[in-house]
C-alpha cells in the first residue's frame, strides 16, 4: 500500500508489443505504481481491448521503478473516505482481477520489485508469475488497521490455507524464494536475467494453438469453483470441443507425421 505524494508525471499505463506479446507496464513509479482509481480504469480498459484482439497470444504486466506494485493508493483513500466510494473502489479492483482470469489469453507477472496488499493480489491472479530473486511480496494492509480480504480471494486459491493466513494476519513480507515455494510465483531468477526468463515462457506459450490455450485457461479456472463430479462433466465437454478444433486434428497430424504444426488461429 502506497502514501507516496510524489507527482505523476507522463501517462500512468504503458504498453508495448512484440510477437504476439502485449505488455502493460504499471507507470506510477512515484508511487510505487500504487493502484488507483484512475490506473484500475486504464488497465480495464486496456485489459479489455487485448481480450478482443486475436494479434496478442500473451500479456504480461510489469511495473516501473523500484516496485511492482504496492497496493492501493492510500492517499487517495483517505481523501475520499466514504463507503460508497470504497465499494465501488474494491468491486473496479476486482473486476480487473476478473478480468485477467477471464480474458483469453495467458496473463504473466513479471514482478521485479515489491508487492504488497493488492500488488499481491495481482500476482496472485495473474496465470502465471516470474520473479526476481530481489523481489519480496505481502498483504500489509493489516499493518494499518485493515485486514487484505479481498487481495485473500486471489492468495488463497495459490497456497495453502495457513500460509495465505499467515501472510494476511501478520503483513509480514516474504523473499522470492519463499513465494515460489508457497506456489506464488512460478519461476525466481537473478534480477538481470527476468526478461530472458519471461520471453522463455511467453515464446512456449506463443507456439502453442491460441484456440486450445484459451479453451483451457477457461476449463481450469471454472472447475476449481466445482465439486469433484462436476469437474470431470465439464473437463469432458471441454475436451470433447477441444478435439472438434481444427488445431487438434492438425496437431496430431503434425506429430504423427514428425512436422511441426501450422496452427489456424482462435
């Protein structure tokens, strides 16, 4: 959580693309790339024009500066403390975190600096997350007097109970390592070798068929709210379509016949 009072300078998200790779970098480096209203706003909207654009296979969303991301802007909390205007606040968070879960494509973290409260949150949601060795991660809001409950959604749907629990009651921060071990993060790697890393990944994943990625990423997110029975209904039904696709029966073809394949798109 950020009470930096520096001036923004510039726009607050930026995006560049190479590839078939999208990248959204937080741009609120005086503040620690904190989240605020008007940032949750851009990375909406921008989240929501990838969605729709079959040219991106991947997004990645990095930070500027010395932080990922450090939460919320709590100035800007404070100076409209009233309950409305925090629902409202919370519920457009959690629409974009929605919205990364939702959206097509592979969403990745690439997380250089700290990242705390809903900066966690948005590792947590993310598909997948690569870290410095450098970087460090928490929900501090309990540090102030406020218990991280919706940044908790994401954490407790990537660790165990009691080590989200751990994080949430006590705001202390944990090291790269430790996050990676408690299923955070993906992937810890020297600072000066992060890019390299998440291009590894984002060129996997850009060889794979669009269309069997996105059915996919949808599959796993809905099964886990299901029960057991319910799980494998709807992994059947997804398979079942999967092999109607046209890039499955190129993909068999192609390994049968030893090529590589020639993917048709979404």
């Amino acid at each position: 959580m950020s009470a930096e009072p520096q001036t923004e300078v510039g726009p607050r998200l930026l995006r560049s693309d190479a590839g078939g790779v999208a990248t959204l970098t937080l741009n609120r480096p005086g503040q620690f790339n904190s989240l605020s209203t008007e940032l949750l706003a851009d990375l909406q909207a921008a989240l929501d024009g990838l969605a729709k654009d079959p040219a991106v296979r991947v997004v990645v969303i990095a930070g500027a500066g010395k932080a990922f991301c450090a939460g919320h802007d709590l100035k800007q909390m404070r100076a409209n403390h009233g309950k409305a205007y925090m629902q409202e606040l919370f519920a457009q968070c959690g629409q974009v975190m929605l919205t990364i879960v939702r959206m097509p494509q592979p969403v990745i973290a690439r997380i250089h600096g700290i990242a705390a409260a809903a900066g966690c949150q948005l590792v947590a949601t993310c598909d997948l997350a690569v870290a410095a060795d450098v970087a460090r991660f928490a929900v501090s809001g309990i540090n102030v007097g406020l218990f991280c409950v919706t940044p908790s959604v994401a954490l407790a749907r990537n660790m165990g109970r009691k080590q989200a629990m751990e994080m949430l009651l006590t705001g202390d921060f944990i090291d790269a390592a430790e996050a990676q071990r408690r299923g955070l993060v993906n992937r810890v790697v020297p600072l000066d070798q992060l890019d390299a890393e998440v291009k590894q990944l984002t060129d996997s994943i850009c060889g794979k068929s669009a269309a069997a990625v996105s059915m996919g990423k949808q599959a796993f997110y809905r099964q886990l709210e299901l029960g057991l029975e319910g799980a494998y209904e709807l992994a059947v039904e997804t398979m079942a379509c999967n092999m109607m696709c046209a890039d499955a029966g190129e993909g068999i073809d192609a390994f049968m016949q030893k090529r590589k394949p020639e993917w048709k798109g979404r």
